[in-house]
C-alpha cells in the first residue's frame, strides 16, 4: 500500500481556501488554528497515515502550495 | 510551492492574484503539467487579454504579451505570424473572447491558424465585480442585471465550431485530467484550437449567482453540472437541464494558415524567378 | 551623390517601397481611403520577401497583431485613415506601454467620422499625439511630398526601433496620392536601425531597466528571456503592484524620448530666413506655400515658409528659432487652428497676433490665395 511521508503546505502562499480538505477522498486534512503567511487559516494534515498518496489535492490545489511526498519503497518494512 | 511550481512559475511575480479557491489558479498548474510532459516550454509564446483570467500566463515563466481587452488573438496572430514554428497560447475570459474580442474569435478560427485559445468560462465579468457576460445564463441576477438577465447565452463552443476551428473542447476545473489531455492534444494539433474552461468564481459567480461564496460548494456545483456528453446532437437536452456538456467535441484536419502562407510564397517567388509575379 | 534609382510613384507606394528597404517583414491593415493602396501594395510585395500581409478583421486587429509581431522580433507597420486611426488609439498606448518598436500611417482624410474619404484634411493634428489614454509621448512626422513620404518612413521605423516606440506617419490624401518623382537610394546608401537586445544570461537580465539612452533591451520572444510583458503599469521586472517604480516607468517612457529630441527634430525653413511675413505649415500644405512664396518673391515679397516637418513631440525651439525676427505670423492648415495653437503657445509675443489661413472640406489651398491673405487680412 502506497503510504505518504509528509505532505508540504507552502505557507507563503496558502489562501487557506480548504480545497484539499473537499477533495482529499481519504479525510487526511482538517481546518489548521495555524495562519499562513498572506494571514489565510491553513489545512492542517491530521491524519498523514490515511494518506494514499492520490495526488489529488497537490493537482487541484488553486495556489500549487500542497506537495504530497511519497515514502520511499521498502520503507514501511524497515 | 509544489515541484511543478518550483520548475515553471515566475517566483518573483507569487502569489497569484487569484482570489482564495479560485479556478484559474488550477489552470496553471493544468496547462504546465501539459507543458512539461510535451517537454515545449521553450516553444511557447502566449498572449492574454484583460480579467482574471488572463493573469493565467503572466506566472508561467514563459514569454507572455499580456495586451488589452479582448484582443488577445490578434496579438497571438501577429507573434505566430513572425516566427510559426512557435506554439501560441491564449488565455481569455468570457467576456474578453466572446464580448468584447468576439470578432477575433471568429476570424481566428476561420483562418485556421495554428493557435490554442483557452477560454475561461466563470460565467461572469469577475475582474470588474461580477457584471453580466454572454455566457451568464437568463435570469441570472447580476450587478447589471439587477432584475435579471434577459439576454441569451453565448455558447464559446458552438461559435468556434460554426466559425472553422478544427479543434474544440469543454472541459472544467473538476476535470484537470482530462484538461491536461486535451491542452496536450491542442499544443501538438496544427490549426485552430478551441478548448472551453468551466472554472469555479467563488467571489463573483458563487456569491452573485449560485447562492454561495464556498470554494468546495462551487467546485461541486461545477462537478454537480458538467456532463461528458461528445454528441452534439443530444446537447439540448443537457441544456434544457440547466446542465453543461463537456468534453472533446472536435479534431479535424484542415489546411493552416501558415502553412498555406509559406506555400504562397514560395509560389509567388519561383513564379516571380520566372519572370511574373503571379 | 547617393546612388540609387529614380520612379515616379504614388506617396502612398514610396511609403512601402520605403518600408521593405527598412525591413518590414508583417504588415497587419483594413482597407481605408485614402490609405488602401499601401495595403494593397504590400499584399503583393511582402510573399516575395518572404514576409507577411494580413488584411485584419478590423484596425484594432490590425495595429494589435503588429504590436505581436513586434514583440515576436519583426519590423511591422500599418496604415489608416481618420476612422480606422480612432480605432486604433487604445492600441497605441498598448505599443507605449509594451514598448513595442513599429509605424503607423495615417493617411488624413475629413473627419469627423466617416466624413470625406476621398478628401484631404489634417484634422487628426492632436489626435495623433493625444488620442490614447493616460500620460505618454511619441513621433509623429509629417511628409509633403512623395519623397518625404519615402524619406519619413525609413526615418520611422528608425526612431521605432531606436526608441522602441509607435512612430506616427500623419501624412494626407493629397501626399498619399501624389504621383511625382521619388530617388530611392541604393539599400547600402541608408543607414537602418535595429533594436537592441539582451546578451546577458536570461537570470541576470532586468526586462524594463533602461539603458543610458533610456531605452530598455528588447527581449523578442522565443529568444530565452521568457519574458512577462504586461499592458499594465509595471515595475522593472514587469510584473505590476509596485507603484514606485510604476510612476518612475511611466515617467521613463515620456522621456526617453522628450530628452533626446534633438536626435529627430526637423523643422525646415523655405525661402528669405530674414523675411519678416512668416507662413506655418505642415503635411501637404507645406507644398503650396512654398509656390506662395516663389510667386510673392516675384511680386517683391518677402516671406519665409516655416515646414514643421516633426510634429509630435512640438519641436517648441526649433520652431522659435525659424520664426526669429518674424513680425507677421500665418498658420496655414487643413483644420480649424491646430498647428495655429502650438504656434500661440511657442511664440508669447504681445505685438505678435498668430493669423490662422485655414481650409476644411477637402479643399486644398491654392498658391495665390496665400497672397490674397496676406492682402485681405492686413
Ligand atoms: C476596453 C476595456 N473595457 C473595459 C475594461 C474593464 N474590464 C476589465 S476586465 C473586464 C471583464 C473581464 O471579464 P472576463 O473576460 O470574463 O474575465 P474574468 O475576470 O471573468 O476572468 C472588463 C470589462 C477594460 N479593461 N478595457
Ligand atoms: S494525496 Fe490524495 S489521499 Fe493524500 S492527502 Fe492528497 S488528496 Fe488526500
Ligand atoms: S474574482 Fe473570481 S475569477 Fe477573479 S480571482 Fe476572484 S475568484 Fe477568481
Ligand atoms: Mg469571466
């Protein structure tokens, strides 16, 4: 099963517009407390090991701030 | 800023204007996945007009001539003119390519000259705050519309078709792999091209016309309304529905205009070496 | 002694000739009296160069897809007349504002509207440097004569790409449709300008930093400078928001030219320097008041013709310095006082009433009526 290692918010564009959140089909992301630099509330990843690594949020994210990064082959066994 | 951000936008130009959960912010990050798995960055050249919309470009780090409004396809024509080897792009909304820039559409398309013109379709004059456009629907209320819009709508897509373009699409911003797909198939199709966004106006659209201001509720509404549906001929009923077809509704091939400009020439010059002009 | 041919040709065929030798290779137009011809001949000579004639769907269309065309590394120009000109203002301040080098012909005609197609006019005086939006020069110059119209047109796309600005052609149906003698010099008897570019690598080049002349390089596209090039107010990097740099951007474009105007100004004086009886004069006019004042040399008059051959930007010292000494001032024109306003607004001189000898209707003036004036009007 494919797993993801961290998904990266840029906070120095996130709008906070909580897109991801809508999309994401595996409810990883919750409504963050934390502001983002242009004083937006970001998503805040609550739940990484739901995480199928879908791509889905990176792709429809409108400000292109989400990189979801994958775990490295073999990781999970280590 | 995701790996394809990092590789292809303008740093020094973030963040984009765009209002938080807007379309066209998904439209960038579309058209340069297209771009980068064509591996063209370097053969591009765009124009944009004037509306949210055409700021689309302006972040991409590629050469943009951003112009006035609606006259971002005589600008692609004149850059396409000097050097055709270049794959030109058009960014425009609504309003800059039916309205005010409608006259280009059609010419452009009847040439057949070898340019993509993307059309964001939020259904509205964003940019100036939220007047009626051709392609908002009857009775919509607008700042303009205050009681209602009795005007018909435009359709981008059917006026491309009837114009020439010889290819055209519909695709929205709840359907970026398709959208990648079809700019992929436009970049690479010699003439013409026509692709129509739906994309989602949470500010304008949402708040003036379908009753919410929430990014997800207008992501949904377009994903709610969007139908594949190729078959133009079972078009009005999806109409009727207050629903809208997408997909891939065109390809043909055609002569082109620059193509057909240097065989001109090439004439004219072999019959001049000759002795005429003709 | 230049070498070169001569041809009798129409002013509007001198401009084209004029333009191929300068290296025009797009040419985007709607046909217009009396500007057509210059469409018509360069949809036959441009193929042959290898270059490109596009009948446009309107003048917006055209002047716009030669703003392209510039951007995208060619010489390109167009042509109008008085309606097709209106068209075209918001796509003049576009040229400004992109710095998009490029000429622009309008061969005049009556106005206001569609009024006398096939008449000569020179109503488009201020519209030619103030027709567009907002705060910005150019060049406008002013031919008489078919030669001019040849001599003018190199000259334009010269100070276009030296200036990397819209250089206006206000010629009329009178110079565009005169057949006379042009001597069209040998292309290696010419000098021609081009743009400058950039050579640094794309990272360290700053797209509208001026140079010392105060003209930024010119990055065409698909050179390696991915370049943002915005109709908006914009920083030095092109991108807008920055309203500092804005202004300074704005103020820049004005005078880059304004400050090196002694490069371009031509203000020519026909006939006695010393006469105190002065005429003004632009465009076609200044033709027959040239005779008026071979035939007032005849009758023991001496007048001295004043021919602002640059209009735009108005040439203020050099027209003060043509018209030193004169005591009696006469504007001739085709308009109801243009030129006669620039003149009051230069010449501050009480004792000094600046007359106005003007014709409308597409009614060119003869030679002795210039004389009758003098005599009617003492
Ligand atoms: C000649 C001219 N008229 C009017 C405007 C004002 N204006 C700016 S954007 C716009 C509408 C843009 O609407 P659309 O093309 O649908 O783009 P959107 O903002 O919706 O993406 C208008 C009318 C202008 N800039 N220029
Ligand atoms: S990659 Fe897919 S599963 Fe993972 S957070 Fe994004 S949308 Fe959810
Ligand atoms: S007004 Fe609408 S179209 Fe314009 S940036 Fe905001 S959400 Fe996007
Ligand atoms: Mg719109």
């Amino acid at each position: 099963m494919k797993g993801a290692e961290r998904i990266e918010i840029d906070r120095r564009y996130c709008k906070g517009c909580m897109l991801c959140k809508y999309i994401c089909p595996c409810d990883v992301y919750d409504l963050g407390q934390e502001r983002s630099d242009l004083d937006y509330l970001m998503p805040h990843v609550a739940r990484i090991e739901n995480c199928k690594v879908c791509g889905l949020c990176e792709q429809h994210c409108p400000d292109m701030v989400l990189t979801v990064v994958a775990k490295k082959k073999g990781k999970e066994k280590e | 800023m995701n790996p394809l951000g990092e590789k292809y936008l303008r740093k020094d130009f973030l963040p984009f204007l765009f209002c938080p959960g807007c379309g066209d912010g998904m439209i960038v990050q579309a058209f340069l996945q297209a771009v980068d798995d064509l591996g063209c960055v370097d053969d591009l050249a765009l124009t944009a007009g004037i509306g949210c919309s055409a700021w689309i470009g302006v972040y991409m780090h590629v050469d943009i001539l951003k112009v006035l409004h609606g006259r971002a396809i005589p600008a692609a024509i004149g850059i396409k003119a000097t050097n055709p080897s270049r794959k030109v792009v058009t960014f425009t909304g609504d309003g800059d390519c039916l309205a005010i820039g409608g006259n280009h559409l059609l010419h452009a398309a009847r040439r057949n000259i070898d340019m993509t013109v993307v059309m964001v379709n939020n259904q509205i004059y964003a940019m100036t705050g939220g007047q009626v456009a051709p392609s908002t629907a009857v009775g919509s209320k607008t700042q303009t519309t205050p009681y209602g819009n009795l005007e018909r709508q435009l359709n981008g897509c059917k006026v491309a078709i009837a114009a020439g373009a010889t290819m055209v699409s519909r695709w929205s911003t709840a359907h970026p792999k398709q959208l990648i797909k079809t700019f992929k198939k436009a970049l690479n199709h010699k003439g013409f091209s026509f692709i129509e966004i739906m994309s989602q106006c949470p500010v304008q659209t949402g708040r003036y016309l379908l009753g919410s201001g929430s990014p997800q509720f207008n992501f949904q509404w377009l994903k709610d309304h969007c139908m594949k549906e190729e078959d133009p001929s079972k078009w009005a009923e999806i109409e009727a529905q207050g629903n809208i077809p997408v997909g891939d509704f065109l390809q043909v091939e055609q002569p082109e205009f620059m193509a057909e400009v240097a065989r001109m020439n090439q004439r004219v010059k072999e019959a001049q070496a000759k002795g005429g002009d003709r | 002694m230049k070498k070169g041919r001569i041809k009798v040709m129409l002013g509007n065929e001198a401009c084209v000739e004029a333009a191929l030798l300068a290296g025009c290779r797009f040419y985007g137009g709607y046909p217009i009296t009396p500007a057509t011809e210059i469409l018509e001949i360069m949809s036959r000579r441009l193929p042959l160069v290898d270059g490109l004639c596009l009948q446009m769907e309107d003048e917006i269309a055209a002047l716009v897809a030669v703003v392209g065309a510039s951007w995208g590394g060619t010489k390109a120009m167009t042509a109008t007349s008085g309606p097709g000109f209106c068209l075209m203002q918001e796509a003049i301040g576009l040229a400004v504002a992109v710095e998009a080098p490029c000429v622009i012909v309008n061969v005049q005609r009556g106005g206001p509207a569609s009024g006398q197609s096939t008449s000569t006019a020179q109503g488009d005086f201020y519209q030619a440097r103030y027709g567009s939006n907002g705060d910005y020069s150019l060049i406008v110059l002013c031919p008489s004569t078919a030669q001019e119209m040849f001599d003018h047109t190199i000259k334009a796309f010269n100070l276009s790409e030296r200036f990397r600005i819209p250089v206006i052609i206000l010629s009329d149906e009178v110079v565009g449709h005169i057949r006379e003698k042009v001597f069209i010099p040998d292309a290696d008897q010419l000098t021609f300008v081009e743009r400058k570019v950039p050579t640094v690598p794309m990272e360290e080049f700053v797209i509208f930093k001026p140079e010392e002349n105060g003209v930024p390089l010119m990055p065409t596209f698909n050179t390696g400078y991915k370049s943002p090039v915005i109709s908006q107010a914009k920083s030095l990097n092109g991108n807008r928001g920055n309203a500092k740099e804005a202004v300074e951007n704005i103020r820049r474009i004005v005078s880059k030219i304004e400050d090196h105007m002694d490069e371009f100004a031509e203000v020519q004086v026909y006939g006695d320097e010393k006469a105190e009886t002065a005429f003004v004069t632009f465009g076609s006019v200044c033709r027959a008041a040239r005779s008026a004042v071979d035939m007032g040399k005849e009758k023991g008059l001496a007048i001295r013709s004043v021919e602002v051959k640059t209009v735009w930007p108005f040439p203020d010292h050099l027209v003060r310095r043509a018209l030193a000494g004169a005591k009696r001032i006469v504007v001739a024109e085709m308009n109801l006082g243009m030129l006669q306003r620039e003149i009051e607004r230069v010449i501050r001189q009480p004792e000094i009433k600046i007359e106005l000898f003007s014709k409308i209707g597409g009614i060119y003036p003869q030679p002795q009526e210039f004389l009758r004036f003098l005599e009617e009007k003492r």
